[in-house]
C-alpha cells in the first residue's frame, strides 16, 4: 500500500498587510481627521480618527488597486495600495476656494418653512453601516417656487427612531447637483461633526450661520458615516437560508432611520469605494422603497 505523504511548511504566508498612518495638511501640517479612504474597486475603507490616524488591513489580493482619499476641503488623492502600504505620512492639499462674501441683513421677522416634514409613525426600515468601508448617503431636495421668500438654509432634522444607537458622530454633507444628477460641490466650507447621544431620535443641525441659499437646481443632504473607534460595535449578524448563519462583525453607529415611499419619489445617490453612483434602497413592503429620513427648515 502507498502513502501520499503531504509537507507542510511551518510558516503560512500572510493574506493581508496593515496600512498605519497620519494624515496631514500639505500647508500646516496639521493632522486632518475624519478623512475617508477607500480602496477602490473593493469593499474595504476606514476613516482616520480625531487625530489624523489610521489602520486598515489590505488583502494581497487588492496590492494593484488604487486608494482614494477624500475628506471635505481638500483635493481628492489617489496612490497604489503598494505605495499606500509603504508610506506613514498622507499629505492631502486644501482646496483653497475662495468662499463667498456674506450680508447679513437684519431680520424684522423670521418666516420659516419645512421641507419633508416626519413624524416617528412614518418610519420604517433604516440603513446602517454594514459596509466594509465608510459611506456617504444622499438625499436631493429640489427647489420649488414657493421657497424664494424662505431661500435660507436654516436647520436638517436626521431621525433614528427606536434604534438602540450607542453614543456616535456623524457628519454633515452639503451638495449642488452635477450635470450627472449626482452629488458635486460641497456647500459647507468645514466640518459640520455631530456626536449623537445613546438611543436619540432625532437631531437638529443648526446650518443658519453659514448663509446657504437653497440652489435653483436643488440641492442634496447627506449623512456620512465616520469608521472611527468612537463608533465601534461589535454585533451579530445573521444570513443564509432562515437567517441561521451568525457571523460576527464591527458595525459604525448610528442607523439612520428611513421612510417608506414609492419608487421614483425621491432621488438617493451614495458614495461608495471612493465614487458616487445612483443609490435604490430594497423594497420594505410591496414596491415601497425606504428613504433617509431627514427633514430641511428655510427661512427668510
């Protein structure tokens, strides 16, 4: 009789390599926090934190993809995975735009207006972050004749309903509208950070100071996950035929919840590895789709 003897080394080589580093201002060098990067054509990404700093884990199987890091006020960057894993310094250059020149001009009485007003009954289903990598959510507002005496941006209302959210931040996104009919230009100049309190329900963004006037064109409002440790938790998730497949994996607070709405009635976009595409949630119930629940105040 024969034996197959088999020999294997004492070594496995390892399937992944681990990207550490700083992020920093080309001008100051000052540390940017909250800067998303995401290798392309991958589900894989993080966040730097509060300090600039980040980790991810690269599969070898990513090594000739490209990573790109964006983050609000600065241009967009995009290296090799291979070159990404070799550097600890990212340099990111601040767009410099020239912001402008804000009146303000005394107000005898303030009018104001809601747009997509939500109660807790119309919420339904939510999107949280089971990504691998961080996401942006967008909402489009299209402006309406009867905004011209309210053209102001004053607040956006985020609701997230009965969701056990632990204490999380987010961000805040401001976009004109592209020839594409997707997210373009940021309307905020800076950061707009958000720390949600455990199980809140609903936030209020206070915009009022930055003077934005609604587009003519429309504008969208997004949501932006932040894969920072602060919003770490560690959940099961179930799958597979009758869910009886758990898995355990790192989700991002908060879940935003959503309204349910017939398809075609609102318009989602999402950024996604690094691109925006065109966003169509899953049916909840019928042919109703679920949206983002967020709710703008105008005034005048």
């Amino acid at each position: 009789m024969k034996f197959l003897i088999f020999l294997f080394p004492f070594f496995v080589l390892s399937q992944e390599q681990l990207a550490k580093g700083v992020v920093v201002d080309s001008d100051t060098n000052l540390p940017i926090p909250y800067v998303n990067i995401s290798v392309l054509e991958s589900e894989i990404g993080t966040s730097s934190d509060e300090e600039g700093n980040y980790t991810l884990a690269i599969e070898n199987n990513n090594l000739r993809k490209n990573v790109k890091l964006s983050s609000l006020g600065y241009k967009d960057t995009t290296l090799l995975v291979s070159s990404f894993l070799k550097v600890s310094k990212l340099v990111l250059q601040p767009l410099n735009e020239q912001l402008d020149e804000v009146v303000i001009s005394k107000k005898f009485e303030e009018k104001t207006l809601e747009i997509n007003k939500i109660t807790e009954d119309d919420l339904c289903q939510g999107f949280g972050s089971s990504f691998r990598n961080p996401w942006i959510l967008a909402l489009y507002f299209p402006f309406e004749e009867h905004y011209k005496n309210r053209e102001y941006l004053k607040s956006v209302r985020f609701h997230f309903g009965n969701f056990k959210n632990n204490k999380a931040k987010f961000r805040l996104r401001l976009y004109t509208i592209g020839n594409d009919g997707l997210p373009q230009k940021d309307l905020l100049k800076e950061n707009v950070i958000v720390t949600l309190k455990k199980k809140q329900k609903t936030v209020d963004i206070d915009v009022s100071d930055y003077a934005i006037i609604f587009p003519r064109e429309g504008l969208y409002v997004a949501f932006e996950w932040l894969y920072i440790p602060f919003n770490e938790e560690e959940v099961t998730f179930h799958f597979g035929k009758n869910n009886k497949k758990k898995e355990k994996r790192i989700r991002h607070n908060p879940i935003i919840s959503g309204i349910c709405a017939e398809e075609g009635k609102y318009k989602m976009a999402a950024y996604i590895s690094g691109e925006w595409k065109v966003h169509s949630s899953n049916k909840f119930q019928s042919d109703l789709k679920t949206v983002p629940a967020i709710t703008l105040t105008l005034s005048n």
